[in-house]
C-alpha cells in the first residue's frame, strides 16, 4: 500500500511538474525572466534548510546576517529564507523533518548516506528526480555535466537519476587537504628529519616522549580519516576502497593486523595519547597549541593555518609541517591518503517534493554554476572581498586582514559561501590564497603526493533491495569494527585474536555486504 501511494505521489508531482513549462508549478508565482538570466523577477520566498556549524562558532545565527547572502540577493533576485538545524544534531533534525512529512523547499544534505541512497529519497517521495528540471531551468549545471563526462557519472544514480545540485571541487589541487603534521622545532631539537617511514616515525615519537612531550602523537579517535592515518602503509586504508577491479573493506584485510600490531606497540609505550579513545578534536586543538603533542593530523586551513599563531604565543619557537603520508620502505610513495574525488556527496542541495516553486528554485542553485555565480560563491563581490589583479581575484583586506580579529578563512566565510561545499564548482584561487605560509603552501604538494587517486571508491549506491539486506549488517559491522579497534590497540583484546575477530565479521554478514558493495560499483563502471 505504501508503494502505491508513493507511486501515485509521484505521478502526480511528475505531472504538475511537466504542467508548468511556463515557468509556473502547482503553487509557484509566474517567472517572466528568461531562463539563465539574472536578476529572477519573482516575488516567492524559498525556504533552504542547511547546516552552519563554523559560523556558530562565530556568533552567527542566520545565512541572512552576512554579506554574501545580501550580495546573492541583489544579484539572483530570490528570496530565501535560511533554516539552520541545531549544530551537532544535523542528521537527527533531517530525519526528525522527513518523517514529520514537512519538508522544506531545499535540503542540503548528503542523500547518497540515506537509506536506500538517492534513489531511495526520490522512491519515498522526499526529493524530485531532477532531469527533467535540470534539462528546463539549469542551464549552466547542465553545460557542465556535458563538458565534464566523469563527474556527470559520480552525480547521478544508477538508474540515471539526477538527485541534487552537486558541489564540485575544480581542481585535483583542491581533491586533498589533509595529512600528518608534526612539531618542526622539536624535530630540530632532537636532530631529526621530518619522518617518512613508519619506523621514523617511531625514532621521533619516542625522542618526542623523551623530551617530555605528554602526548606524542594524538587525534581525535572519532575521525576515521585522522584515527588510522598509519593504516595507509600497511597497504590498505580504514573503511572501503578499490584494488585492481575489486572492491575491499581496509579493517578485513590480513594486513591490518599489522597495523594493530603497531599501534598497539606504540601505545603500550605511551607514544599514543593515553586517552585517545575518548578525546575529541576541541581537545585536540587546545592541546597542540599548548605543546602538549607533539604530532597530529590536521587540514591545511584548520590546523597548519590555526595552531601556529597561538601557538609561538606560548612558545616563540614553536612551529608545524606537514610530513608525508608513511609508508614501510624508504622511496615507496602512499597508496592511500585523506584524498576525495572531486564529487563526494555531501554538501549537495536536493529539490523537495514539497517545493512550491521547482523553477524558482532550480535557478537559484543554478547560479552557482555560472560564470558570474562561480566568481561569487568562491571570492564574493568584487570591489569589496576580491579585486581583479592581472585577471587575477585577489582576496581585499576585509578577507586577507580582517580588523575583527578573524582569521581569513574565517573572515572569508562573510564574503563568499560559508559551509565549505554547496552548489557551485570550488576555484583552486581559493585555496592558493587561503594557504598563506610556506608551511600550508607545502603541505598541498606533500600530501597529494600519493597513489590514492588509483583506490579510491567511487559513489556508488546501492538498490532498494540492496539497501533492505545490508543496511543492519553495515551498522552491526561499523559498531563491532570501531569496538573492537580500540580493544586490540590497547591490548584489551589479545592480537592473537585476529582469526577469531575476522571469523566474527563474516558471522555479521561480511561477505554479503562485500558482495553487494562490488554490485554497486560494478554498476557504477556501466553507468
């Protein structure tokens, strides 16, 4: 009976949808505006829900207080209204909103994480397959698929459907971001080079320990790319990747033991933080500025671009580099690292099936992906947060030095989309600009120095039926696989235990979940 009724839902919306050619849908006012033409001449409000954790911090309440979305407004004609989920609890406000069954006009989420993928969303009625919109009222996001064939692949479903107005990073500069920092003063003092094999790595953290660093090395255990940095050069990487055709999951592999072996060593040598099962990254940050660690994982903006100023506060000395991603044999280069492929779901904006205007707001997150709405989305205004230099966008000084006592990045998140994605194609002048030091400058060659690009899954997504099978085996693999890797690192689970805790991971369903994971991405290489 529910399928039905979704069924019937849909048909409905499909036909009020294909009704309004004119530019009006079932409750929508006209739009006398050519489509792909600036300002829109349209009186409706759209509602946008959309998460905003950075500006929290900065005392921001709504999008509308900053300028950009002043800017947006004169320069698109929409009106939106912004709807920020309570930080920290963005998902369960999601699923709170979709089972309450009202929906704002756009959600910007990660689809491709809800049950039964994007398709699923569109099946069950929350989201509108965008192809034909697309095809209508894009024409920018429309030129760019067609000019962009890999990443038209990454954005839609395997039955073809397009499902949100994706972020895209330009540029392969911009694909990784983060890796292993290190104290450069300390490394100094102990007479040593920034470390590139594991068992460097282990001469500096135990020099480190020896100085009376309290902490050599440390991350917030809740991060999956910054817990395991170290699995990379055991030829495997935490969670799934591909390997010559073949999809694998990093912590069911033989060679992870390995990797425990490691870390469990390291541990009971107090070269790990103590509590790194349960510090979270405020601990992490407030702890590499005070000296108290003496190596992390860290972006180039928040960490190299965060930790030194305060830091030489405390010691004039103090410094940070960005150290390779470690490998077992000295020249060996990392297969594996933080790096993203230039489309990875998040961040991306869906169309409601509740929207009152589809057009509208199709035009409105299409301007992201024309020349003039790319320009303002990654630089803001010009005259005011960048000025054409040799055609070149340099950031002013309202971004560059800001006089509020911000830094850049967080002054740049006034003048130009905030949240880190969104619908718009990222400039690589960004982060030219926002990598000031030698150090961050550095750090991006460093750590794209690596083969990870070779391994990297790419977004697939499951079937309806796919989904139903495998959704509580993933969970009850994730919840075991994330206890049972603390339990080995700190010895509460002997390592010679590793037969007994892969032979659980097929009673969970291992195998079929590696089954269906390869499907997927099988059908993915067909699309």
């Amino acid at each position: 009976m529910k399928k039905i009724i979704i069924a019937l839902f849909l048909a409905i919306t499909a036909v009020s949808l294909s009704a309004c050619g004119g530019g009006v849908d079932q409750t929508g006012s006209a739009i006398k505006t050519p489509v792909g033409e600036y300002p829109v001449e349209c009186d409706d409000t759209l509602t946008y829900w959309v998460g905003y954790s950075g500006l929290a911090a900065q005392g921001i309440n709504n999008f509308k207080e900053l300028p950009f979305f002043q800017w947006m407004k004169e320069e698109t004609g929409i009106n939106v209204e912004y709807i920020h989920p309570v930080v920290g609890q963005e998902n369960e406000q999601l699923n709170i909103m979709l089972a309450s069954g009202e929906l704002y006009d756009i959600i910007e989420r990660d689809f491709y994480n809800f049950q039964g993928g994007p398709e699923g969303a569109i099946k069950d009625g929350y989201i509108i397959r965008l192809n034909d919109v697309i095809d209508k009222y894009a024409p920018n996001l429309k030129k760019f698929l067609k000019d962009n064939p890999e990443i038209d692949k990454m954005v839609k479903t395997d039955e073809g459907s397009y499902y949100c107005f994706p972020f895209i990073r330009g540029d392969k500069l911009l694909n990784t971001y983060q890796g292993p920092v290190i104290r450069s003063d300390l490394l100094a003092k102990a007479g040593l080079e920034i470390p590139e094999t594991v068992d460097e790595w282990e001469t500096v953290l135990r020099a480190f320990k020896d100085m009376g660093v309290k902490k050599p090395f440390s991350v917030a255990f809740s991060n999956w790319n910054k817990s395991a940095i170290f699995m990379g050069a055991y030829n495997i990487r935490k969670g799934w990747f591909v390997e010559d055709g073949k999809v694998k999951y990093g912590e069911y592999e033989d060679s992870y033991k390995d990797f425990l072996t490691k870390m469990n060593q390291w541990y009971n040598e107090g070269l790990l933080d103590s509590d790194i099962a349960s510090v979270d990254q405020k601990t992490v940050d407030s702890k590499m500025i005070s000296g108290d660690i003496g190596a992390t994982v860290a972006n180039t903006m928040s960490g190299l671009g965060t930790y030194v100023s305060p830091g030489r506060a405390n010691n004039p000395e103090y410094n940070l580099v960005a150290a390779p991603y470690p490998v077992l044999k000295k020249g060996d280069k990392c297969n594996f690292s933080q790096m993203t492929l230039a489309y990875s779901s998040f961040g991306s904006p869906a169309i409601s099936t509740q929207c009152k205007n589809v057009e509208l707001a199709a035009r409105l997150l299409d301007y992201g992906y024309s020349e003039e709405g790319r320009m303002m989305m990654n630089f803001g205004r010009e005259g005011e947060s960048y000025n054409t230099v040799d055609g070149y966008p340099r950031y002013s000084d309202k971004v560059m030095k800001p006089e509020n006592g911000m830094s850049p990045s967080e002054a740049k998140s006034q003048f130009t989309y905030p949240t880190g994605s969104g619908p718009y194609i990222q400039d690589r002048r960004v982060m030219e600009q926002m990598a000031i030091t030698d150090e961050q400058k550095a750090s991006l060659e460093i750590w794209a120095d690596t083969n990870a690009e070779k391994y990297l899954l790419p977004p697939i997504t499951h079937t309806i039926e796919e989904t139903e099978e495998i959704t509580s085996i993933q969970n009850d693999i994730t919840t075991y696989v994330n206890e049972m890797y603390y339990k080995f690192m700190v010895g509460v689970e002997p390592l010679d235990n590793f037969d007994e805790y892969k032979a659980q991971l097929e009673k969970l369903g291992m195998k079929k979940l590696l089954e269906a994971k390869q499907n997927a991405y099988e059908r993915y290489i067909n699309r």
